[in-house]
C-alpha cells in the first residue's frame, strides 16, 4: 500500500487562534507549515482533513503535527523535558505512542507519535530543524 493512497486524508482538530497570543503564532506557523519535511521516520507526508497550515501529518498510522495549540496542563516547572536538536519537548505518554509538545517558542507545537514507530522521540530529529527554523525561541520578558 502506498503511503496516502488508501488511507485517505488525516482528521486533525485545528488548533484555534488565541487573540492574547498574537500574530506572531500565526505568522510561526505559517512559516512552519512551508518548513517542513516530506518525510519523517521514513513514513511520507499525508494530507489533513481539514487542509490547514497549522497541521501536518506522515504515514499510517500517522504521526501529526498541530502548531498553535494552548500551553500544556503538564507543563509545569518541575516536567522532565527533552531536546532534540536544539528543541526542548515536554514528553506525555498516551495510550499508544507519545505526545511531545515544544516549549520556550512563540508557539506551542504538539506532534503525536504512534508506538508504531518506536523509539517515538526518533520523529522529533526529524522535525526540530524546522521547528527550530520557523518557531523563534519566545522572549524570556514575554
């Protein structure tokens, strides 16, 4: 089976703009959105249902990506966080994968990762040179 063909478009939530956020999220996630890559863990690039630039996904089952989300409830100061190139994730584990979120950007972006593709923090070296690329590092007075 060829990679989109069967499996069709993935179902993402858009994440909502927050007005307090200001356009500086929407202006990150744009450029993320044209940063990213074609392939991550091996798996290619699938289109999202609904189309929008504040989501992404590869392979099947996939691994997504949603830029703009809210500020995690776990992320508290005491979170066990990882970096990956340069990008701090805080790491959440779900039923079946894991849940990493960025932190310290303009924009929180969340990429879910299924156990399929184990060890899950493999996507993310993937993903952080865009991340890093397009989602500036937030001011510490802001």
């Amino acid at each position: 089976m060829t990679a989109g063909c069967a499996a069709g478009p993935v179902r993402l939530a858009v994440p909502s703009s927050d007005p307090a956020a200001g356009p500086e999220v929407a202006a990150a996630c744009t450029k993320l959105s044209g940063a990213l890559p074609g392939t991550v863990v091996g798996q290619e690039r699938r289109e999202t249902e609904p189309p929008h630039v504040r989501t992404a996904a590869w392979g099947d089952p996939a691994v997504t990506l949603r830029c703009g989300v809210p500020q995690p409830e776990a992320l508290v100061p005491t979170a066990q966080l990882v970096t990956v190139n340069g990008v701090d994730w805080l790491p959440e584990e779900l039923t079946r994968g894991w849940r990493f979120t960025t932190t310290g950007r303009v924009a929180f972006v969340e990429v879910d990762v299924p156990e399929a593709y184990r060890p899950e923090v493999d996507a993310l070296v993937d993903l952080a040179d865009a991340v890093s690329a397009a989602v500036p590092v937030r001011d510490a007075a802001g």
